[in-house]
C-alpha cells in the first residue's frame, strides 16, 4: 500500500519496503553485493564535505527525525507532584515545557503565574500520573502560598482537570519512564500494520530492529526474513494492537503472502501476537503524531502523472482505478500492452510522489510513456481525447512546491530504494518543486537517479546513520593496493606523518597485522552527557545550556567532541570568546587531530582551529580540560551523568570556588581569531585592560550580587578574573562607533560591563581611586558624581543620582507581576521604555536580574539610555535590600 507515508519510506516500491528484489528484477544486478571487491573505509562526513566543498542539507529539513527526537510529555499535560516545602503532600502541576528528562512544572492554581515554575528530572523527581494520590491514599493539598486563593479546591480540580490530558503512567515509572517517544518501540513489540495491496486488512508485525524509528517488521506467522519490511514508525500503516477490530476493518494475512501458511497456523500465530502485546503493551503515545487522514477528491478514470511505484526512477502517466472510501483509492500505471498485469497501488491524498498532469511538462522534466504507446511524441491532451478520459484537477493534489530548503548538491544519507535495509551517501542533483532526485553513492555499479519526495521518510540528514549507530554505504574511492594497507593501518586521517598509531611510526612497505575493529572501538567514543544542573560559568548561558540535549554519541571522537565544542559556542554569551579559550586547550601528551571551529557573533565570523583528541582513554581528560578553561563546573559535560547531586557540589557552591581556582592558572596572550578582526583594536599591549575598570562596575558588583540569584546563573559572572588578553572589542562589528566599542559590555562577563579610562580625568590617577573603590559598599548608589569632573559627566541625571530622595516600596519587588514593573518604569523618566518590559514580561524576579549588559543586549538600548535605565532599577535593588533582604 502506498498512504502519506507509505511512500515516504518505500520510496514507492512495490513490495512495501520488503528486503526482496524487485518484481521486474532490471535493476537487481546492478546493486546487489554494493560492497564486493571494496574495502571498507572509516567515513567521516565532515571531512568528506570539506573535501569536496560540498553543503550538507539542513537538519530542519527532515520534519520526520526532528518529530522523533521531541520528548514523549507534552507541554500541558497533568500529573502529581510532590509539594517541595511538604513534600509528604502532592498537588497537581501542568507541564509548561520539556528539555529533554526535564520538565519544567507549574503548580495548578497559579494561573498565568510563572514566578513558582520549577524544573525537575523525570528519572528522580516523584511524579505520578493524575490519580494516584487517591489510589494511594496520599494527602492531594496546594502549595502554602496559593492555599487561600481558592475556598473549594475540590471544585477548582475538577474544572482544571477537565478536558485535560494526564502524563501516562508508563512515562513516569517502569522500564519506559522517561523514554523519548521514539525510543517506547522496542525489539520484540507487536502492532498492526496495514496491507500494502488492501487499505482495509490489517495484521500483527512485529518489530525486529528500531534504528532511531526506523523499523523492521515481520509479519506475525513469518520465520522467513526475505519478507521483512522497513518502515518509520511515523507511517500511518502503524497502528496498535485491536485497531483494526475497533474500527469494522478486516484482521487477515495479506494476499501475496497467504499461501504460504494454512489458515490454522495463520490462526495460531495471531493467538499468539495478542497474548504476546497483552504481555508487553505498546504505548498509544507512539502513535500521537501520527498524520490525521484527509479525504480526497479522487474519482474513477481520472489521469495523473506519478513517480513510478516499482522503478522510482522515472514519473509515468497512471490511472484512477478503484476509489475504497473517502480516505484511499488505488491508481494503475497506464500500460497499452495486451494482457499486461496491473501495476497498482494504493494511494491517499497526501500520498507523495503523486503529480498533476502536466506536471512534468511545466517543470521540464522527462515523462515516461506508457508500455505500448505507439507515438514517439506524448502529448497529453491527445492522450486524454484518445482515452476518453479527464484530468484529475489540481486542487486534488498536495502542495508541490514546498522543498523543505533542499537543494541542488546537498548531501544527505538515502535509504537503496532496491535494497531497503541498506542507507547510502546521497547528493541532490535536481530539485522540482517538492521532488528530488538523488545520487546514490557507494554502489558497486551506477544506476540511474533516483526521484524521492522532500516529505519522505526515507532520507536523513548527515550523520544520521553514525547517531544511530547503523552503517552508512560510503562513496566508493579507487585506490591502489598499497594505500588499501595504509587505510587499514591508519583508518583516520594524520596530523603530521608520518602515519603511526599510537605515535610509533608504520613501516608502509610491509602489511601491519591489526584487528580493525580493535582500532575503531579505540577511536570510538561514549556517550558525553550534557548536565545542565551543573555550574556553567561565566562565559555559558546557562538558559542555551538547558536547551541542549542530554547527551551527545557514542560515535567517533573527534566528531562527537566537535559536536560538543560547537554547541557551547553557541551557547555563549559570546561566542567568539569562547572559541578563543578554546584555542588555548592542549597537552603534548594528546593525541589529537586538528579541527576547524566557526563562530558568528554580531554580525561577525571567526574561525579558529581547536585541537582535540582521538582516542577514547584521553576524552575524559580532555572534557575536563576544556571544563577548567572555561571556568565552569567539571562535570558540565563529561562521561559522567549526574542524575541527582553533582560530585562536584556545584550546585550549592558560590563562583569563587571555581574562580578563584582556575583563576590561580596564569593567562598567557591569546591570538586573534576574527576574520574580520580590526587589526587597530590589537596593536595596543593586553596589560592596557588593567586601566580600563568600570566606574559603573564596581558598585555594581557590591549593590547586585545577592543570595536570590542561584549559583551558575547568568549574572554568576566572573568578579575576580583577571583583565589581561586582548580587548574584546574584536568581536563587534567595525561599523560601531569606537568608542560604543571600547564601552560594549561583555556578555560573558555581565559586571565588568563599561569600560572607561581612569587616567584620563584631570586630578584623578588609577591608584588613587583604587582603594576608595574597595571599600565601598552594596548601599552606594549605581554611580559617583565625584567620578567625573562636572564637564565630563555623561549624564546629569545618573551623575546627581546620590541627590535624589531614597526609594521606598510597598510591596516585594519579588513578588511584583509583569504590569506592576511596567507601572514603576512609567514612574521614572524611563517610561518611554515602559513598553519593552510589557513586550518581554519581564516581572519583579527578572527586573532584579537586569544588568547593564543585559539590558544592552535583550532591550537593544544604547550606553546612555541603558546606564539610565539601570540607574532606575539599582534604586529597587536597594531598597530591596534595606526592606526586604535582611
């Protein structure tokens, strides 16, 4: 059968994405054995596209893989909840978000409330499914700071509760607790799967193998694995066990395979798929993002253009023969020859690869002929008058010209529409609207493009085979005898030759006997965890860290360690300063490859190559390397998951600790790494930074770092760190004003934000000012008019700041919503920016976290008006601190 994603995955093959070899058998010989004759190479996809300056085709481009690596809870899903100040009670919570085996909760009765969000593990925390607690008999009380908002809770429940959906009991606890959706399909499951001649006979199939949603299925009653299919666990043929029963359809071996087996044992083994799914039950989540069934347009003789279903290769004229129901009809490729069997298959609305006629003409693409047509030129129209037939209308048909940004000579990894269990290196060589045609790489003989859906599920992005751990046909590359022994020897590609392992040189004369799988078991790496409760430091954001996955591998080292490097780049403050740190992590005792790192900042490109290591024993030395250069906890990534308490007690632990010990490591000068650096902003010595303290900062740093903010936070910055190495100016654009650039605050760094040069002001000198900074304290106003001589105040209102009469406030700034903060704004001179906080729902908790680079950075502000700004907001941090801190 051939629904919406039937084709996806069969690339519209006959045989429903069986192993077999086509019926027609033309192009069997042509790829089978892809392989013989050809030594297996170690493929790198990086390196393979840097080679041949190829583009590798965007991730977000296949709808099908980002849906099956999305968490199985849903955002507004109910479940209980422990209540964190008694936690031997239990309230209802609502999931807002997931990151994930995060979830991020809101107890039932807050509302639009977000001030009490709070993430918990799904793999520690005691969650439970709505219910429980009076199954259990637990105590089902609200939170002390909601208890009197409502009189009746019981009420509020059942109105809150109805119509909402509850998280199953299956995802919280058992063998599937916490499991992403795609991950519940697991070896030995059984579920129904519909025929691929008849859309309304279904029978049990039970999964084999699941490579990340890849299936493959054997029908039930079935030893034979030549009628094994593979299909994405997208596919509506999917369905669970009793589907079909449920819904008047018919439970029966399909026809091209009911002779194999008398009626009795076709019995038999059903009895036993039931009993076995009552054993081991699917959960329905597998099916939730399942495409819902759209009704067609279709009717009985009318013509269309399609890809053909048993040579994917070229797009035939077909025919509407039979319509089932208002859900599926079958077309038949049109064949003029006498007594040819029919060519059928099953279609529905959405069906992919199904075109209008036309279709083939307008785009300039070739149109097969029917068998038996005997005209050398086909013209449709002609075709149509001669047959006495219509053409299906437009409207019928799907959108065609939607790609997905697939494009001409991308990369992505195909599954041999020939042999589906095999996955292949693929280069894009023609886009039409939404049909692609590939170039299969790695088989032992050419064979003609092949043309494929963008909505197919039978293509995956780059690297895809590697993540799952599923080998990938490589292009093939002659190469003579003598280098076939180099490539076993020395599998990856050298840094400096000659080639060694283990750094002892290889005589390349004479054959070296080494298990290869030895080799690339040592060049294979683990799983790297990603633990976002860990302390990030002062250059990771630790909200971009929290959006990571969980883990990243197993799979080679270099590549999964630059996997890892490039997302905390991204997720820096700023990226370019991170990639300069990078720069600096090495030890001569690494054995290590060389790889180029980019990072875009501002507007800005850089590029820097970082060094990272090989070999499985050192990754643990090199996380932890890369860990102590960045300032943040040892433990943020590593081979170690921390599921509960770090090791490290980074959780509880202020940034000193860390600062103050990686801060004892003596810089050196670091290199530029801009492309685009201006070579001015370098010339002057790094030692200069030491002038440049902030005026602004250094009250700051006594005024904003309260015991609210929680360790590893953002505003968690480092206050010790030294200022030598080169100005960040680099990494701004150079269409700034400089001196904007020589005061552009860092992000990585929120309280060093505003440069200014001490020396500068008459009657002032850098050691004089020093001490008197010192011994301020938190209570002093954000700035000093005695900083600045009257002439060169930058502005009035900040410099008389220590004039103005002392804030007094009515209520917990804490406490504050978001129209509460917009009210205070309009009561400044700042009102004109009332408008950004009611924007931003920025509420009391976040107006306390506000900093002058952050503020520059989230609200777009300009020095002066956010100096202005921040000067309005350090008078609520203090009289926070005078009423409500102590």
């Amino acid at each position: 059968m051939q629904s919406s994603a039937g084709a996806q995955e069969r690339l519209m093959m006959p045989s429903g994405g069986r192993s077999g070899s086509p019926s027609n058998g033309k192009l069997e010989q042509q790829i089978s054995d892809a392989e013989t004759g050809e030594e297996e190479m170690d493929f790198n996809w990086d390196e393979y596209l840097e080679e041949n300056g190829a583009t590798a085709a965007p991730y977000t481009s296949f709808k099908h893989v980002e849906i099956s690596l999305q968490s199985s809870f849903q955002p507004g899903m109910k479940l209980e909840v422990a209540n964190k100040s008694s936690p031997d009670t239990y309230w209802v919570a609502t999931i807002i978000t997931t990151c994930g085996q995060l979830l991020l909760l809101r107890y039932c009765g807050y509302g639009d409330d977000r001030k009490a969000d709070f993430w918990c593990d799904v793999m520690t925390a005691d969650l439970h499914p709505v219910g429980w607690c009076t199954q259990n008999n637990r105590v089902l009380i609200p939170p002390e700071a909601i208890k009197e908002k409502y009189g009746d809770w019981t009420d509020f429940l059942v109105q809150d509760l109805t119509g909402s959906r509850t998280a199953p009991a299956s995802l919280l606890e058992g063998p599937l607790r916490g499991k992403n959706t795609v991950d519940l399909v697991e070896e030995g499951c059984v579920l129904e799967l519909q025929s691929v001649c008849e859309p309304r006979c279904y029978w049990p199939a039970r999964v084999l193998q699941n490579v990340g949603g890849r299936l493959r299925v054997r029908y039930a009653g079935l030893d034979d694995q030549s009628h094994d299919a593979w299909i994405f666990y997208l596919d509506t043929r999917l369905r669970p066990i009793g589907w079909a029963l449920e819904n008047n359809l018919s439970l029966q071996p399909p026809k091209e395979l009911s002779d194999i087996k008398t009626a009795g044992q076709w019995q038999e083994a059903l009895d036993s798929s039931k009993a076995e799914s009552q054993n081991r039950p699917l959960p329905l989540e597998v099916f939730k993002d399942h495409a819902d069934l759209h009704k067609h347009s279709f009717k009985a003789g009318m013509k269309l253009e399609m890809v053909s279903p048993q040579e994917p290769i070229h797009i035939c004229p077909v025919s509407v023969t039979k319509v089932y129901s208002e859900h599926y009809f079958q077309v038949t490729v049109d064949d003029l020859t006498a007594e040819a069997p029919p060519n059928s298959v099953v279609c529905r609305a959405d069906s992919l690869g199904i075109l209008p006629v036309q279709w083939c003409l307008k785009n300039g693409v070739g149109l097969e002929r029917p068998r038996g047509f005997q005209s050398q030129d086909f013209d449709w129209a002609d075709y149509l008058k001669h047959s006495g037939t219509e053409a299906a209308p437009d409207a019928c048909f799907p959108d065609t010209s939607q790609s997905r940004d697939l494009c001409k000579e991308m990369w992505l990894e195909a599954v041999n529409p020939w042999r589906p269990e095999e996955i292949c290196v693929a280069r894009i060589t023609q886009v039409k609207g939404r049909i692609l045609w590939l170039r299969l790489e790695g088989l032992a003989k050419s064979v003609p493009e092949c043309i494929v859906d963008a909505e197919s599920m039978a293509i995956f992005p780059v690297g895809w085979c590697e993540a799952n751990g599923y080998p990938l046909t490589p292009p093939i590359k002659p190469v003579c005898q003598t280098q076939r022994k180099v490539a076993v020897v020395q599998p990856e590609k050298q840094v400096t030759p000659p080639p060694s392992v283990d750094n002892v040189p290889i005589n390349l004369c004479q054959p070296v006997a080494m298990d290869t799988g030895s080799v690339n078991g040592r060049y294979s790496c683990p799983q790297i965890f990603v633990n976002h409760r860990c302390f990030s430091g002062p250059y990771l954001n630790k909200g971009r860290i929290a959006e990571l996955p969980q883990a990243v591998g197993p799979g080679k080292c270099t590549l999964v360690l630059k996997e890892v490097l490039s997302m905390l780049i991204n997720a820096a403050y700023k990226p370019g300063r991170v990639l300069r740190e990078l720069q600096m992590v090495e030890d001569p005792q690494w054995n290590f490859q060389e790889e180029t790192l980019k990072a875009k900042y501002k507007g800005k490109s850089y590029r820097s190559t970082i060094r990272i290591v090989r070999v499985v024993e050192q990754v643990a030395d090199f996380c932890r390397k890369v860990c102590v250069k960045l300032q943040c906890c040892p433990n943020l990534f590593s081979l170690t998951q921390v599921t509960d308490k770090c090791p490290e007690n980074c959780s509880v632990q202020t940034k000193t600790k860390y600062t103050y010990y990686y801060g004892k490591k003596k810089r050196v000068g670091r290199p530029c790494l801009g492309e685009n650096s201006p070579e001015s902003e370098m010339t002057k010595p790094a030692r200069r930074r030491k002038k440049r303290k902030s005026i602004f900062v250094q009250k700051k740093r006594r005024s904003s770092t309260v015991d609210y903010t929680p360790a590893g936070s953002p505003q968690d910055s480092d206050e010790d760190e030294d200022d030598e190495g080169p100005s960040l100016s680099d990494e701004y654009t150079s269409s700034e004003p400089r001196e904007e650039r020589r005061e552009a605050p860092s992000r990585g760094r929120p309280r060093r934000a505003v440069t200014q040069h001490r020396g500068t002001f008459p009657g002032q000198t850098p050691s004089e000012d020093r001490p008197s900074r010192r011994r301020s304290t938190r209570t002093l106003s954000y700035n000093e008019t005695a900083e600045y001589p009257p002439a060169k105040r930058p502005h009035t209102e900040v410099g008389m700041c220590e004039e103005e009469e002392s804030l007094v406030l009515e209520t917990n700034p804490l406490e504050w919503s978001v129209s509460d903060v917009v009210d205070f704004i309009k009561s400044t001179d700042c009102a004109a920016l009332s408008k950004i906080f009611q924007e931003q729902d920025i509420d009391g908790q976040a107006l306390l976290l506000l900093t002058l680079p952050t503020v520059q950075e989230c609200m777009d502000l300009k020095l002066g008006p956010a100096i202005k700004l921040c000067h309005q907001i350090e008078r609520v941090k203090v009289a926070f601190y005078a009423q409500y801190a102590k």
